[in-house]
C-alpha cells in the first residue's frame, strides 16, 4: 500500500568501461549499468515496515541508471527539536534497528546510514531509504563513487584493521546509526567546520586513543552538559554503537535485545512479496482480521493510496509519467560536453592536470518526489467502487470484463481495440490490475475466472502470476525448488554456460551477469529434477520468458517451465526424441495441407517441408524465433489452449507469409525463415485460434502428447479451445498411427467419435466441440463415401455423397464432374470426411483432394469399419439423377 | 573489412556451367559456426549469435572462374546431444568444415574427432576445411596456427584460420573449397532434389547411429 508514501527517484553514474575491452569469451564486457540493473532486482523484493520499498530501474544513455522508490518527505535530520523526546528517539532507535537486522538477515547492508537516509512517515514510523545502493553497485565496484557518508561512516570503511577481515560487514551500519543518534540526541551538527579530509583524519584518531569516542566527541564539541541531559539509556545505546572495534561492536539483532527498547519493538509479520502466498501451503488466512469498519471514517485515505505502490507506479507511467523528463526539468540530469572533460595538459610520465572533476559523477543522494497529480487527475471521474471490484455479483457470468457501474460497456468496447492500445489505456489498464489482483488472491478457487478474463487479456503488471495460475501451479513451490540441487557439477554444465550468454541477449536483465546466474540455476535445476529428460539447445530459449517474468522468483520461474514442458513438449527432451517430433511434423505438415492446400502443395513442390525450419519453432514453442514482448502475447494466448494450438499457431505464421512463401522458391524461403521475417502477433493469435476452431480435434492427434486424465476434473471449460485432443475415451476415439503411414500421406484423420460428433450423427448434444461454436444450421461437414455404388447403397452414413473412388477419376488426375463432384465444389469451405473400406484407398484419394487444392479433407480412420458397431449406417434415399 | 558484404555473387547471366555442391559445418558449441555461414551467406556478424537448433539451411552462390558455384550449406547444431543428428547432414555432402575455436584446445580436440569420423562414415571423396575461428582473439590462443597447420596436412584437409568477426578469411575457406571440389558433370545442379533430410533414411541405413544412442 502507498499510504502516507511518495514514488521517490535518484539517478546515478555506473562508471564506463573502456570499449576496447573483451572478456575471456571473445564477447564484449557486460556494462555496469547492466551489472547494476541485475542487481537491482533483488532488491525490489525486500518488505519491510521499516525500509522504503524499491519499484523499479531505469537504464539510461551514458551507463546512467534511475531508481524509483517508495519516499517520504521528512527525514530524521528535520525532526523538530521539540518533538526529540526520550521516547520518540528510542522508537526511531527501534525502528532503524528492526530495518537493519531484517537488511542483514537478507545478506545486506547499508552502508549509506544517516539522518538524511532515516525518513519518518506521516504516522511516525521511520524508514530508510538508500539502503539498497550499496547492494545494487556490487558494493560500490561498478560505480565511481564512493557508497557512503563520510561522517557516518566507521572507521575499518577507511583503514584496514588488524584481524577484522572485511571492512564493510553488517556492523559498520550500527556505527553509523551510533553516530546518527548522537547527533540527532545532542541536537547539534557533528564537525560542521571540518572538511572531508580533516573528519576522516578525526575518525581514524579514534582508533588510537583509548577513550570511548563518545567522550572524545563531547569534548570535540565542548557539550557535556548537554550529554548529562541525554537518558542514561540513549547514551548506553550510543556507547555501545560506537565501538571502534568492529568484532565487539553489537550487531542490529543484539542491539534489539538490550532491555530499553523492548516496548519499542514492533512484531511485523513479514508478509511476502506480492504472490507469494498464492502458494503458499499455510492457512493463508490464519492471521487475518477484519478492520473494524465503523471507525475508519476519520482517517479515511484516498483510495488511490491504498493501492500497491507498484500498481501506483504502473498506472503513473500509463498517466503519461516520463521520469527522464522530470529528472532533466529538475536539472538532475546534467550532462557535460566530453570535451570539458579533456585534460589540459598531459606530461611524459601519463600525470594530467586541469581536468575538472565531473561533479555529475559522484552519487546526489537527494530524491526527487514524482508528482501524483497527473495520475489523479486521469483517474479521477472514476467511482470510487471502481477500487474494490466485487467477484461475485449477483447477475454474474455475462459480462466479460469484469467490473461493475457505468463504465462496463465502455470497458467492453475497449477489451476488443489492438492490445497495443489496450496496455497503454490507463483506465483500462487500472480496472484489470485491480480485478486480476483480487482473483489471484482467491487463486486456486479463482481459476475458472481468471481463465475467463484471460481470454480477454492479460495485463503485463500481473503477467506472471496469472501465467502461473494458467499452467495451475499450487503449493510449496518455493520449498520444492530449494530441495533441488543446482550446484553440484553436471556433464551439461558446459553446454548451458555457452549457451546462456547468447540467449535472449538484447534483453537488459537477461544479459546481467545476474540474469546468466538464474538462468543456469533455473536450468540446472530443471535438468536434476528429471533424470529421465534431457537438456537440449533450446531449453534456455524456452525457460527466458518465464525468468524475465519471475526475475526474483527462481522458483516460480522453475516452477512455470516445469508445467509449461509436459503440457506443450512432452517427451521433446528425451534423449532420443526423434521419433517424437517427426510426429510432431507429420502432423503439422498434414495440418498445413487440410487448411490451406495450395500452400501446401507449392512448399511440397519446392522441397521446403518442415523439418528444414520448423523444429526451432516446436522445441521453443517459437521462445527461440520471437523476442521476448512477443513471444509473451504469444503466449499469453497459447497457455489457453491444449497441446494442439502451437500446431495452428504454426500454420498461422505460414498464413501471414502466405503471399510471400508463394511466390518464392526453395532458396528464398529457406533465407526468409533463416531470421524470421516480423509477423504481426496480434493477428497470428487470432488466425491460429480461427484454425484451431475449424481442425477436427482429431486431426492433431499424436501419440506422444501428453494423455490427459480421462476425468475432467475440476479444470474450467470456459475455453473451448482447452479440450485436449489426447483424451481417448472408447475405441472410437483416435488411435496412433505408425510414422511411415503419417509421412506418406498428406490428409489429415478424423476418428470416428469426431465424425460423430462433427456430423451430428448421433442427434444434438451438448457437445463443446469448437466447430460447433456457431449457430450456423448448415451441416459443417461433407462426408463422402469413396466405395463402390452397390457397397453404398447396401450402407452408408446419413447424409453423405458417393463419389466412388474407382471411377472418379480422369486420367488427366482431375475429378469427373458429377452431381456429386459438384456437391463437393459446392461445400469448399466445409470439413470433408472421405469414408472408404480399410485399406490406403481413402488416404490415396484425400491426397488426390489435396493435391487438387481441395482444403479441409479428412480422412475417417479406419473407414467405414469404425461405424459399423455403432449402428447409424443407413441405407440412402434413392436419388433421382441420371 | 568488417563490414563487407557476403561473397561475391554471379552477376548477371552466368555463361558456365553451374554447379551445385552440399556442404555440411560440424564443430562443437560455440566455436562460431553459425557466424562464419551468416558472414558468408549475408556479411553480417552478430556478437550474441544465437545457439542453432537442430540445424539450419542457407545456400549461397560463388563465382570461379566460368563456373557458378552454389552452396547448400547444412548449419548444424554444435551440442553434442545433435551428434545422434549429424550423419543425415554430412550424409551425400560434398564438403564439409570442420571449426574449432583457437582459444579453446577442447574444440580443437572435438574437431579432429569430427574429422576421424567424416573420414570414416562420410563419402570418400568429400573435401574437408578445418577452420580455426575467433582468429581476432590472438591473444587469447590456445591452439597454435602449426599445430592445427601440422594435422591438417597430414589429414591433407584445407586449413585457415578465420575470423567471422573481422571477416577475414571468411570467404577465403568457402573459395577454396570451391575450387577443391570437382566440377565435373555429376556435380551440376540437374540431378532431382533430394531435398532436405529423409528421416526414414535412418531406417534403412546400417550406419544406423542417427537416432540411436
């Protein structure tokens, strides 16, 4: 929640590297900002009631960085003299404190510690703030400046102490805020006629006279009468901070126990960052207590501020916040011409002289307050309801876009415009966030609604739990993922180190040395995790998407890939998977033919078949082909559907090109698909669901998808895409088909079940078969029966047309025109089922179809055999054509 | 040179003869072979060359003499997992390169097994190349230039060292391949298209180490 809190924003100077540089792999070294940027991240996660929250980092021009962060307008430097009591000191004391040892906890530490880094909240609480930035510089490695104040800063920071081996542990915080409240407590300004020089050479004294360096500070500043009026408690806390040594120094936890602060002590229940408790395996709502709503009234805050502060800064940046142009308006972004730079005179020896140093260099850690305004005002003709959307309404279920009052036709008409400017409509954009918000806390008994409102959209803020929720991750996964080993060296280590710094490498966070860890973590993890798989080149592709998402979350970032792999490439990674994905092209191939036979037959006719192009796009599900923005609208769509939506997916990138592939021969299109040309996203995504809905359910059957569970269970039918094509139910269902039989032919199958269904045979049920999506009266399929006349009239399918395959034929390959022939012309567009004995003559004579340009031919598998024991064959109606 | 375009291409009507020839790169992982096909094919250099799956397609066409040379160039994937793949790549190449990474002695290592093995399995007239990529990283040298020098000739396969960074010796190899390869008349383009790869080769085939393993 933003409460009483400001988005804050410093900026800074991660130093360059000279570009003649490369490192040990022949690649060019990382920047620092990239460096800077990966570790950043981390700290986005840390909550606490007492530390400001990070939001977010911007990478600039230059190897300049900009941070947002949670900022209140009071620091402790300001805190009034009046209001410095005993007390309030001894809360600030326990404040600061509680931050420090939850940072330590985190392997963190501050080490910018101060007044001005002490905020004080409207409600009194103290905060600190910059206490990432010696986190996020690696510990000042990657930038030019020193991370610290000067005056706070312990001794060890500026000389090496014997037996202390590293300067800058935990405790040199507790210094710091030892210093602080001294001063603070004093209420006067410690050295202010010092320079840098002369207060470093004053700190360093105190290593050398033994006397305790409060006393010495006293005496610096001839106050002892106001040290006699300090608590005896204060002055025992300060004493105790400023140990020169750093190993008899208390750390933050040790300070917490000294009997004086414990009624200032706060017990915070440290709730995990946003999500972490959808999966979490405790009883999430154990703790929970209602407010008590009848006195909320006086306080009550504007419902903008009892939003997350990362939903806050979302929406400000759709409110057409630009924090470049505000840093450059404040004049925080100075930039000096390089030539200013130039020394003016260099000697033989390489000493220079007359260079200025660039003050823009060093760390301004002033923090400029990001105005509200802006966002108000956008924001405000909204009703205040439109804060809390209610799940359950009373005339639920119709309204797509959830959310309630006058703007819901208005939203609806807004869910149906590109998604491009969907994600760039503020208003939009805030009623989905807080509605998926609401539904991923009701996450798993959510799942059937947030799978409804992902088919309208997913908004990219809450992207990666919705996924999550979509690919049905519950439980321990964090706990799961920290079981598994991802340290101990594997024989394919090798193999994921070199392929890692060239995957997805454009990305800013992906490309951080940060980034590289995670993902072979990630990997590793995987490949321990299932000793049956195997890691393929590809695999990195496939797991970047859901890293970039789950920066911070390993685990979930784990946890998605491991559901995402069975559900959409089940056994690709064996260690033979030959079989598995000449099937897996077969099909394809054959899906290329029933929906657009031209294509088909030209791509034949040139050799270019599948295998040459397409197994980078299956292996990855199109990871390895797509930057990443597309590849997440990708498929955002496709973790909707079954197994078999990539297939279509797959035909629509083919539709898109379709123009161009015709008119190319062999060469051009194998160059055309060495870097795959821009595809239009948005409109593949429909194309393939368009394709999706008009393919037989069986006609992508394969084998080695995965089987689904017979049982339904509880999983939402609200997408009529989602019906796996793999759940074999009774013997007329698909069966598999030999791989020498699938390659040899050209059309598709229809199992007998599909065909029942399909054609209505078996009266109307309520069938969620997708062609049946319309209220069209017309039959959607043609079933032609290729026997023999006789063997027709003796028995046939209800409503089909005999086209006898024996004399159909002329001699030039062309269709003899007959009545029935002209039927068949007549119903281009439909499924056309050709049902003949067993045996290859119904296969034969769909590839002739085919090859005719005849699209959406099927054939039924096993013929008319496979209808025989159900007993709707008929004996036809006797036609009158002669 | 960095910047140069591809290899020159047949301008206009070529009056030769025009060949066709399939030449397949193998290597280990990483060591630039996608990145010496790309400056070749288009004189483009990408320093996060993604890895290749499976293995990738692309032809190009050289001029010598009155002879038009056309590559069919098999890009195959360098992860040892894809070795069970590489035969139905080399299967019925013309030429072959071979790349190892000079500053890294285990590409080294790894080529001369792929030479072992083209030498074994591939057709018995196929011209090898072994190229040593990343030459721009001299100062990073692992394998010296005699060495790799010393067992290609006793190997009598085409040796240089080349840069796809830099370009340099990029289009030196694949010319002199081209040279090295028989222009005679079964090497034209007539015969019909085998294109691709038949995956139900492996069946028949007794080398038979395709899918198995």
């Amino acid at each position: 929640m933003l409460g009483s809190g400001e988005l804050g924003v410093t900026t800074f100077f991660s130093s360059s590297i000279p570009n003649d540089k490369c490192g040990a792999n022949g690649l060019p070294l990382t920047p620092n900002s990239i460096k800077v940027l990966g570790q950043f991240q981390q700290l986005i996660t840390l909550r606490h009631p007492n530390l400001c929250r990070y939001v977010d980092m911007i990478k600039c021009k230059h190897e300049r960085v900009i941070v947002v962060f949670e900022h209140h307008r009071k620091n402790l430097a300001q805190l009034e003299p009046h209001v410095k009591t005993d007390s309030k000191l001894l809360q600030v004391f326990a404040d600061v404190l509680g931050g420090l040892f939850y940072l330590h906890g985190e392997g963190l530490v501050h080490s910018y510690l101060g007044p001005s880094t002490i905020l004080l909240t409207e409600e009194g609480v103290c905060k600190l703030t910059h206490h990432g930035v010696y986190a996020m510089t690696g510990c000042g490695a990657h930038v030019t400046f020193p991370v610290g104040q000067v005056k706070y800063s312990a001794p060890e920071i500026f000389c090496k102490l014997p037996g202390c081996e590293s300067r800058n542990g935990s405790k040199v915080d507790t210094w710091s805020l030892g210093i602080t409240m001294l001063e603070a407590s004093l209420g006067i300004t410690l050295w202010a006629s010092l320079s840098v020089k002369q207060i470093i050479q004053r700190i360093l004294s105190f290593l050398t006279i033994d006397v305790p360096v409060i006393d010495l500070i006293i005496r610096d500043h001839k106050c002892p009468e106001k040290l006699e009026k300090m608590s005896s408690s204060l002055q025992h806390l300060i004493t105790r901070c400023l140990n020169v040594n750093p190993k008899q120094r208390p750390t933050a936890e040790e300070l917490l126990e000294e009997a004086c602060l414990q009624p200032y002590r706060k017990v915070h229940e440290i709730r995990g960052l946003n999500g972490c408790c959808m999966f979490s395996t405790g009883l999430r709502c154990q703790n929970l207590e209602l407010s008590d709503f009848s006195q909320v009234e006086d306080e009550e805050l504007e419902p903008l501020r009892e939003l997350d502060i990362d939903q806050v800064y979302y929406l400000w940046q759709l409110a057409g916040g630009d924090i470049i142009r505000t840093l450059d308006n404040a004049g925080k972004i100075k930039s000096r011409p390089p030539i200013t730079n130039l020394y003016s005179f260099v000697c033989d020896d390489g000493e220079s002289f007359g260079a200025e140093r660039d003050s823009s260099v060093l760390f301004d850690d002033h923090i400029l307050v990001l105005s509200l305004d802006q966002l108000k005002q956008r924001l405000s003709n909204l009703d205040e309801t439109a804060y809390y959307p209610l799940l359950e309404e009373e005339n639920d279920e119709s309204n797509g876009v959830g959310g309630n009052g006058s703007s819901n036709i208005e939203l609806n008409e807004t869910a149906t415009l590109p998604l491009v400017i969907k994600e760039k409509d503020i208003e939009y954009q805030f009623h989905r966030i807080l509605l998926y918000k609401r539904l991923l806390d009701g996450y798993p008994y959510k799942r059937a609604q947030i799978w409804k409102e992902a088919r309208v959209d997913i908004p990219p803020l809450v992207r990666p739990m919705v996924w999550a929720a979509l690919l049905e991750i519950e439980g321990d996964v964090y706990g799961r993922y920290i079981a598994i080993d991802k340290d101990s060296p594997t024989p394919t280590d090798r193999q994921i180190e070199v392929d890692i710094p060239r995957c997805h490498q454009y990305d800013d966070l992906l490309s951080s040395p940060m980034g590289h860890h995670k993902l072979k973590r990630v990997l590793k993890a995987w490949v321990m995790s299932h000793p049956e798989l195997v890691y393929w080149q590809g695999l990195d592709s496939l797991a970047a998407p859901f890293l970039k998402l789950n920066f911070n979350q390993e685990a979930l970032a784990f946890a998605c890939l491991d559901a995402f792999i069975p559900k959409y490439l089940n056994m690709f990674f064996l260690k033979d998977n030959s079989l598995v994905i000449q099937e897996y092209l077969a099909v394809f191939r054959n899906l290329i033919a029933f929906h657009d036979p031209a294509l088909s037959n030209h791509l034949e006719e040139i050799g270019f078949i599948p295998d040459l192009y397409a197994i980078p796009w299956f292996l990855t599900m199109f990871a390895h082909v797509f930057p990443l923005q597309k590849i997440f609208h990708l498929w955002d769509t496709m973790l909707l559907g079954n197994s078999s939506l990539p297939l279509c997916i797959g035909v629509a990138i083919l539709h898109q090109l379709r123009d161009t592939l015709l008119s190319f021969g062999f060469n051009e299109c194998i160059l055309l698909f060495s870097d795959m040309p821009e595809i239009d996203i948005e409109k593949c995504v429909q194309d393939s669901i368009r394709i999706f809905c008009s393919t037989p359910r069986s006609a992508t059957f394969r084998q080695y998808a995965k089987q689904s569970k017979s049982e339904t269970s509880n999983k939402p039918w609200t997408s009529y895409y989602s019906t796996d094509p793999n759940t074999i139910k009774s013997a007329l269902d698909s069966e598999p088909i030999p791989l020498e039989e699938l390659k040899a032919n050209r059309c598709s199958r229809i199992s007998a079940a599909d065909l029942i269904e399909l054609g209505e045979l078996a009266g109307p049920v309520g069938t969620k078969s997708p062609t049946k999506k319309t209220k069209n009266s017309r039959p959607k399929i043609l079933i032609i029966d290729i026997r023999s006349p006789e063997e027709y009239q003796r028995g046939t399918v209800p409503g089909s047309v005999n086209i006898p395959h024996t004399t159909s034929f002329s001699v030039e390959g062309t269709l003899n025109p007959t009545p029935q022939v002209n039927t068949l012309n007549a119903h281009r567009l439909q499924v056309k089922v050709i049902i003949g004995s067993q045996g290859n003559t119904s296969l034969n004579f769909g590839n002739k179809l085919v090859a005719l340009g005849y699209s959406k031919v099927c054939v039924l598998h096993r013929g008319i055999e496979a209808l025989r024991p159900t007993g709707l064959l008929v004996v036809p109606p006797i036609e009158a054509h002669t | 040179m960095a910047g140069r375009g591809g290899a020159q291409w047949p301008n206009g009507a070529a009056q030769g003869k025009i060949c066709q020839f399939k030449l397949v790169l193998l290597g280990e992982s990483a060591v630039g072979k996608s990145s010496l096909v790309l400056r070749f094919v288009k004189g483009q250099f990408h320093e996060y060359q993604e890895s290749t799956i499976g293995a990738a397609f692309l032809t190009q066409t050289v001029c010598l003499d009155d002879t038009t040379v056309k590559f069919e160039i098999w890009d195959t994937a360098g992860q040892e997992r894809y070795h069970s793949l590489a035969p139905m790549y080399y299967r019925g190449a013309q030429a072959a390169i071979v790349v190892y990474d000079i500053t890294n002695q285990d590409t080294f290592g790894r080529a001369k097994t792929w030479v072992k093995e083209l030498q074994r399995q591939a057709s018995p007239n196929i011209v090898i190349a072994l190229a040593g990529n990343k030459a721009d990283l001299a100062n990073k040298r692992m394998v010296e230039y005699d060495e790799a020098q010393a067992y290609a000739e006793e190997n009598s396969l085409l040796f240089m060292e080349t840069s796809a960074k830099t370009a340099m010796n990029v289009n030196d190899i694949f010319l002199a391949i081209a040279k090295k390869l028989p222009k005679s008349e079964q090497g034209q383009a007539s015969q019909p298209r085998q294109r691709g790869v038949d995956l139900n080769e492996q069946n028949q085939s007794s080398s038979g180490g395709c899918c198995k393993s």
